[in-house]
C-alpha cells in the first residue's frame, strides 16, 4: 500500500518492487495489508497523517501494520 507523493520513485517503480519482494500493491488498507509506504504529502498538498489511508493504518498499528517511509522501504 502507497500513499502520497513519492520523491525519488514513481508509484508504478515501486509497486513492481513490491510484487518483486512476493507483495500485493493494494489500493485501500484493510486487515491484511502489513506496510504502508508513505509519501512526503499527499497529491492535493496535505500532509500525509491527514489523509485517510494514513488514519486507518495508525488504527491497524496494533494488529501488526507498519507504517513506513519510501526511505524506509528503498
């Protein structure tokens, strides 16, 4: 799962990554999705902790989602 935009890699870049590495790029979080790759803001200029997919997966932090940064995931 991506939100936000990606400063050194386009979306497409990493979600091949991501299916290279045996993962599924979803468009929503749900109770199976274990990261969310983070951006620096969202497309329409907010911060990403104010968008909705960031929200949901602070919810499922507990349940063993991990929020990281696209730094992170490089």
């Amino acid at each position: 799962m991506i939100t936000g935009k990606l400063d050194t890699a386009d979306r497409k870049e990493v979600q091949d990554k991501i299916r290279e590495l045996g993962g599924l790029a979803r468009s929503g979080v749900s109770g199976k999705t274990n990261y969310l790759i983070i951006g620096s803001i969202l497309e329409d200029g907010r911060q990403v902790e104010e968008g909705n997919k960031y929200k949901k997966a602070k919810k499922n932090e507990a349940k063993g989602l991990k929020i990281i940064t696209e730094e992170e995931f490089s």
